[in-house]
C-alpha cells in the first residue's frame, strides 16, 4: 500500500512537470513587462489556461445562429471560434448566457476565427442581444489571432457583458475587426493593435497599452463605476470626440507615465470651465490635456440607441 502511494505520488508530480513544459507561459500568463506590478486578472487565467475543452462547444466550420426562426440561443459552456470559422448571428437573435458568477464565468471566444454579428437597426427586431443571468459571469473575447478575421459587432445589446480584447502586440499593423454602433457594459483593450472604437455607448472603458482611436462615443453608467475610463501600459489611445456622462466618481484616469491627450470631449452636463473638469479627473494619475474642450454634447455620438 505504502509503495503504491509513493508511486502515485511520483506520477502525479511527472504529470505536473509534462504539463508545465508544454505549455507556452508567456503567451497564455501575459504580463507587461513594462509594468510589472501590473497582476493579471483571474478571468484572464479562467480564458487562457483554465479553459476546459471537453465543456467547451468548439465551431471550427462555418456556422450560423438565427437561422430558420431559432432566436433565442441559451449558452451553458465556454464557446471557442477556431479552425478558420466565422460564426454569423442573425439580426433578431437572442443568446443567453447562462453561468454562475465570476468564479465560473462563460463566453464567447474568438480565436483563429470570425464573429459576425451585425445587427441592422436599434430595434428590438432587428437588433443582437447578448444577455447573462448573472451579470459577473459572460464575456465575449476577441483573442491574438482573431484580427486576422473579419470580426464585425454592430446594433449589438451587450450591456449585461465584458468584451475584451486581447493580443500581445500592440504594433502588429493589421487589425480587421470592428466594433460600432453596439451598446457595451465594459470594453478592455489590453495590447490590442490600432483599431477603431466608434458610435458606442460604453459604461467602462480600460485600455492598456493600446493604441485605439475612441471617437463618437457615449459613457454613460447607472451602475457604481468609479471611472469611466482608465488608461495604462506604454501604449496610448487617441480619445477625442466623445461624450462622457454622469455616473462616475471620475470620468477618466490615466495610470501611465505619458501625458494623455484627451481634446475637444464633452464632459458632461454643467462642466464649462477647467476648474469643473479638474474636478472629473482623478488625482491618482499622470496628466490628462483636456484643453479645447466642448461646452456641448458631440453631435451624433454614440449608438443612438
């Protein structure tokens, strides 16, 4: 019996040393080397490492939601994009996630593959609505080798769901998705190459070291946010042209050792002076350059919807 337990013992750790071996750290445990302090967070390990494949619905042909009257799609496990696939979901459709907190959360991801989900208008019929039981507990992920895809997310409901998107080279120079015109409850960029975040409304807004263009957009919240939108890494985004509303201790804070350039945005009602946007600005940060600022709303920003 004692032989037995040692010996079991003994492959268990052979097992552990295989496993760590073959398994690319870097890439699936990304850390910025240029903030080191910077701790991942535990969803990242959820996606990257603790995927399980065997309770996970894999697409790696062609396939599509909302066809022939199938509108309502109830999600119960990890969904991965891969092979090549484009997953297209009809206007109208509704998906469900179905999970049970943040400590097993459940998602889209989008790999070696396409989403394409483009709704044709606001309404209820026409639009994409992407709903979760659980607020805490469904993401959509765009992962590394999704931007060689054509992604598309457009008249999408993700106001109860994290989007995320995630690479490892930021100055990678073709990015082919596309995100406008969708309602988002928070959007992460985290060294994801220039693309364009347009005609949004968008309750959080977290960019690391990410060179995006966010323009046209709307944040707003009626939930606790404390900022609207955080700026990190060694990476900057050009944030111009947006309207940034109530619901936030503070609109925007920059964590950066980089003066962020954050012109001619709208910040919200009553905020006429600089004094009135010093006071919208965290004091945690390095400096924000606001100045020209608008005094009104950016005509025809975010999802009008």
């Amino acid at each position: 019996m004692y032989i037995k337990k040692v010996f079991n013992i003994l492959l268990f750790f052979i097992f552990i040393l295989l496993y760590s071996g073959c398994i690319d750290k870097e890439r699936l445990n990304p850390v910025d080397p240029l903030s080191p302090n910077y701790m991942e967070p535990s969803w990242v390990t959820n996606i990257f490492v603790n995927l399980d494949y065997e309770n996970t619905t894999i697409i790696d042909e062609d396939t599509i939601w909302g066809w022939g009257g199938e509108t309502n799609i109830k999600i119960i496990q990890n969904v991965l994009i891969t092979g090549g696939a484009t997953l297209t979901i009809k206007p109208g459709t509704d998906i469900e996630f179905i999970g049970v907190g943040m400590n097993s959360p459940i998602g889209i991801i989008v790999d070696d593959g396409a989403l394409n989900a483009v709704g044709l208008s606001p309404n209820v019929e026409d639009r994409i609505t992407f709903t979760a039981m659980d607020f805490t507990a469904a993401y959509l992920v765009f992962r590394e080798n999704s931007i060689d895809y054509n992604s598309v997310l457009q008249y999408c409901d993700l106001s109860s769901v994290f989007v995320y998107c995630i690479h490892y080279d930021p100055d990678e120079p073709n990015n082919n998705i596309i995100i406008r015109n969708n309602r988002i409850m928070d959007l992460l960029l985290w060294k994801f190459p220039r693309m364009e975040i347009r005609y949004n409304n968008i309750g959080a807004l977290n960019c690391i070291s990410s060179p995006a263009v966010i323009k046209h957009n709307q944040f707003y919240t009626s939930v606790e946010v404390t900022i609207g939108i955080v700026i990190e890494g060694v990476k900057q985004p050009v944030i111009s042209s947006n309207n940034l509303w109530a619901g936030y201790d503070y609109r925007i804070n920059n964590k950066t050792s980089l003066t962020q350039y954050a012109k001619n945005n709208h910040w919200g009602s009553g905020v006429t002076t600089a004094s009135n946007i010093n006071a919208l600005i965290t004091n945690l940060g390095y400096p924000v350059i606001f100045q020209p600022f608008r005094t009104t709303p950016v005509t025809g920003a975010g999802s009008q919807w």
